[in-house]
C-alpha cells in the first residue's frame, strides 16, 4: 500500500531515477518533443494498468477474494493499488501537458 501511494509521490516530486546520455546534449525544444513522446507511450501503458487493477478489484469484489493463510479479503489492497495507479496517471498527464508547452516554445 505504501508504494501505491509512493510511487505517484515520487514521480510528482521528480525522484525518479533518470539517465539522460542523449537528451541532455539535445536542444530544450527536441527533448520536450522526446519527453512528449514518451510521457505518450507511459500514458497508453498507464492507461492499460488503470483498466486491469480496476477490473481485478471488481473482480475480487464479485467473489469475496480472501487471502488463502489468514482469510483476509484483497479487495481494499488492489483498491489502493489501483488508486495508486489512477495518481500515478494524473502526474504523467502533468508531465505530458509540461513537455507539450516546453517542445511548443520558440
């Protein structure tokens, strides 16, 4: 539970590990284009991980899923999980519409 809210934190406060060979030899304007590209290709993935954890908590939701040890029910941890991911997607919208403006500037 801990990293499904840590990983949106994470990522809004620029924490993440980033390797920057190429781009940072790049113009500002052509690495916003490549930044651009590539908070795209995170969102589409995102996007495919936000459907799934949500069709998993329904899932587990519809059957009373419970752990097999302790009998303790999923539903409110792949919940949270998935609200984790629903973060994690808004702070890539963020980061999209933020190289959007910096390959637009002249």
């Amino acid at each position: 539970m801990v990293a499904a809210v840590g990983i949106p934190y994470a990522a809004r406060e620029n924490r993440n590990v980033v390797v920057d060979v190429i781009a940072s030899r790049l113009p500002p304007r052509m690495r916003g284009f490549f930044d651009a590209v590539s908070f795209a290709v995170g969102l589409a993935l995102l996007g495919f991980l936000v459907y799934v954890a949500f069709r998993e908590v329904r899932y587990a939701a519809s059957f009373g899923e419970v752990t097999m040890v302790s009998s303790t029910p999923t539903t409110p941890f792949k919940c949270i999980w998935a609200i984790g991911l629903v973060l994690l997607f808004l702070v890539v919208v963020r980061e999209l519409v933020r190289a959007i403006r910096k390959a637009a500037k002249r």
